[in-house]
C-alpha cells in the first residue's frame, strides 16, 4: 500500500453543541439535554474520495460516540442550500431533517466573509448595527434573497426519528 491510500479521503469536526437557541429548541421539542448534543461540522472530502465517502464517514462518527462518549445522545449539523450543500450524504447515512432555520445574511469585512462567530470573537457582538457603527464601510452585508438551512440530526443510539415536513420547526437565530 503507498503511503497516498492511508491519507484520510474525508474529514469532519466535532464539538459540543455551543448554539444555545438550537440546543434550547431541541431539548424542548424532542427532550434532549443541550449537553449531550454534539455538533458535526466542516465536513470535507477530497476529489479523490469514493462516492458515498461522506455518508460512510458519518456513520463512523455515529459508531465512535456510541462506543466512547456515553455523555452524548445526538449529533446535529447545519445545511445551507446557499452555499450549494443538499444534505444528500446525510440523507444516506440515516440523518433526519428535523428543523429549519432562516437566514441571515452573510456578512463581509474588507470584502472577505466573516462568519458571525467570528465577529463577536473579535469585536464583541454579531449585531449588524453595532458593527456598522464601528467598522463603518468596512462591513458589507449581502443582500440577497436566501434560503433556510436545515438542521439534519442523527440520535447515537438507535434510530433517528423522522419528522415530517409540515411538522418541522422554523428557528430564528
């Protein structure tokens, strides 16, 4: 085997839910405490990846909090439509819409995205007018009309519940 094939061809990221509005949502909607709740995100898989690479690779992530975070009850991750994201892969592997979220619109800082979580890292806040005041022209917001994200959970034992579409929560964030 060349060292190229044991490169990981997929990777993700895992935190402890930090969304307190979405872990409140859930909690009360499903009855999940907001601390067993874990955030996958910034997942990625390279060109060179085998089709369904993501899909295989969430239902590893779902394996390895069964067998070692017995604090952790469900997995949630954020799907925009607007940056071009379906939720296809986590469709494949069992994840359920249970929730959307409306939109806010990106925001940019010398021309470059900025994330909100960014914002109030650096400056205090993520509220748009309290940024205009201070960074001024600097900060440009799009103006675009944008689509929700969803919120597609999977439980980490046993089966994730489906909701229907007309039964799904639309959050604010």
């Amino acid at each position: 085997m060349d060292r190229s094939s044991r490169l990981p061809m997929a990777l993700c990221s895992a935190t402890a839910l930090d969304w307190r509005r979405l872990g409140s949502t859930l909690h009360r909607q499903y009855g999940v405490p907001p601390e067993q709740i874990w955030d996958i995100s910034r997942v990625y898989s390279f060109e060179v990846a085998p089709y369904n690479t993501i899909s295989m690779l969430l239902g590893r992530v779902r394996r390895w909090f069964a067998r070692s975070r017995p604090d952790a009850s469900l997995l949630v991750t954020t799907v925009d439509p607007n940056m071009g994201f379906t939720g296809a892969s986590y469709r494949a592997a069992n994840w359920q819409e249970w929730l959307t979220v409306r939109p806010r619109p990106y925001m940019y800082l010398k021309r470059r995205y900025i994330s909100p979580r960014q914002l109030r890292q650096h400056y205090g806040t993520s509220n748009r007018q309290e940024l205009r005041d201070e960074l001024g022209v600097r900060l440009e917001v799009s103006t675009a009309e944008l689509l929700d994200s969803s919120i597609y959970c999977s439980r980490v034992r046993g089966r994730t519940e489906s909701v229907p579409q007309e039964d799904r929560s639309r959050m604010r964030r």
